[in-house]
C-alpha cells in the first residue's frame, strides 16, 4: 500500500493500492476500523471486483478506474439507496464532462454512453458498532476507461470511455472529475435533501418514456418507464393500463432511441 498527497480534491484522502481483491472490501475494513469520511480507496486493479447482484466487475490492470468512498451521513438507515442515486448523477456528470459525450443513467445505478455501460456502482452500508454514531457507507465506483476488449459475457452491452472517443485517456481525470462531482452532489444532497438529487436525476435519465422490461429474481415486467419516484423506485405503465412501481431489478431498454 502506498500513500500518495491526495488529488486536487481536499476533501477526499485517498488511499492507492495497486491491487487489491475490491476496493470496496477494502473500505469496508477501513470504515470498520474507524476511517473517516471523505476517505478514498483507489486501486490499479481488482482481482475480484464486485458488481451489483452478487456479480462480478471486471477490473484489469491500468484500464479502468477502481474507486471506493466511505460516506458517514447522519440520516435514517432507510435512505441508504439515496447514496447511490448521489453516485450515479455525479458519474453521470463526470464522465459528461471528461468526454463530451451525453453520459445517461439507466436505473438504478448504471452510467451509459451510447446505449452501452461505461460505469456502475456498488453501495454498501455497515451499521455502526455502537449507536447513536453515524453508520458508513461505502459508494464503489467502476470507470471503463481505456478497455478495448470485455469478457464475452458483457461484450455487447459494455463500453468505454476511450471506445467511445477513439483514443485513450488520462485515469487521473477521470478519476478527478469523479471525486470531484461525487463531492459537489454529496454536499448538496445534505443540505437540500433528495429532492435535489432527484431533479438532476431526471435530467440524466435515459429510461423515462421508453420500452423496457424490469427483471427481478421471479418476474419480468415490461411497459413504459415513467421515471423514478422520490422512493427511488422506477415506475413502469404495463401494456394493460397498470402503473407498477418497481423497488429493484434489472432494467432492459427495448426500443432504440
Ligand atoms: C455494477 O454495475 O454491477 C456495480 C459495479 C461496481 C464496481 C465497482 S469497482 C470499485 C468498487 N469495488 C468493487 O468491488 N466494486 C465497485
């Protein structure tokens, strides 16, 4: 482990690894042994990164970004999922900006340029050992940088940064302007509430009024996506009339935009 002066962002400490099995499992620890917030773990590599849904994140050496904050806000242990929407605008933002391409969210937590996945995040939270202090929450983030190729399993529905633009970029600014909007969304959603979160959300949001199917664990459900509700929830018209408000699952876009 190495510990470099942190990036331009003084809010963030950050902690490199150049390997590590998932930069979230590491934070994790580092929040249990009482690391503060605003503490960053960033790796070079995960030899097993871990994606939402118990699935795995593909991390090679050098390609992408492997980040993982620990967050300490003193709200209800209900509102936890707000964290990740937090996360997804400001992955949204940041990736927008470094390239200049319309990054979209698809809900709950993927970041998409062109249609294909470019980021996705993992929040998890840890209860605190002794209440009333404040429980953590670790928000990982995964950047396609500068992958040329995917597992097979992914390939057609993957992409990065780099693919997009036809060259390669810098990590260090992609990871920059993650810290960097993930601070600025953080801030404001303390101070003004989810609400706020919610409206930068639905200007990102590449679901509302398309085509899809909701996967879950028993059931596919399809129709119109309304957007998503100040629950979180995304809210999906059936083809019978029926408004359905959906707390989780996978999201499938059907029609092309
Ligand atoms: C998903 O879309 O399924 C979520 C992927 C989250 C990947 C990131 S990479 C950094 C952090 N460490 C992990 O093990 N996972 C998250």
């Amino acid at each position: 482990m190495t510990h470099k002066p942190p990036t331009p962002n003084p809010e963030w400490v950050i902690h490199r690894f150049e390997s590590v099995n998932s930069t979230n499992d590491v934070a994790i620890r580092m929040a249990r042994e009482g690391a503060p917030e605003g503490t960053a773990v960033i790796a070079g590599e995960q030899t097993a990164g871990k994606g939402r849904l118990g699935r795995s994140w593909s991390s090679p050496a050098g390609d992408g970004l492997y980040l993982s904050a620990i967050l300490r806000p003193d709200l209800p242990f209900d509102q936890v999922w707000q964290t990740g929407f937090v996360a997804s605008v400001a992955a949204a933002e940041a990736i927008g900006k470094v390239s200049a391409l319309p990054a979209q969210i698809k809900w709950p937590n993927d970041i998409l340029l062109s249609g294909r996945k470019v980021c996705g995040i993992l929040t998890e939270a840890l209860k605190p050992a002794v209440t009333p202090s404040p429980f953590a929450i670790v928000v990982g983030i995964g950047v396609n940088v500068n992958n040329s190729s995917f597992p097979a399993e992914i390939a057609q529905k993957a992409t990065s940064i780099a693919f997009e633009l036809g060259r390669p970029v810098k990590l260090q600014k992609v990871e920059g302007a993650i810290l960097s909007r993930l601070h600025t969304r953080y801030a404001q959603y303390l101070s003004e509430g989810f609400a706020a979160v919610l409206e930068a959300w639905k200007n990102l949001d590449c679901t509302i009024g398309r085509r899809v199917v909701v996967l879950t664990d028993d059931s596919a459900v399809g129709g119109i996506a309304m957007g998503v509700d100040s629950r979180g929830d995304l809210v999906v018209e059936r083809e019978d009339g029926v408004v359905v408000c959906m707390a989780a699952g996978d999201v499938t876009l059907l029609d092309t935009t």
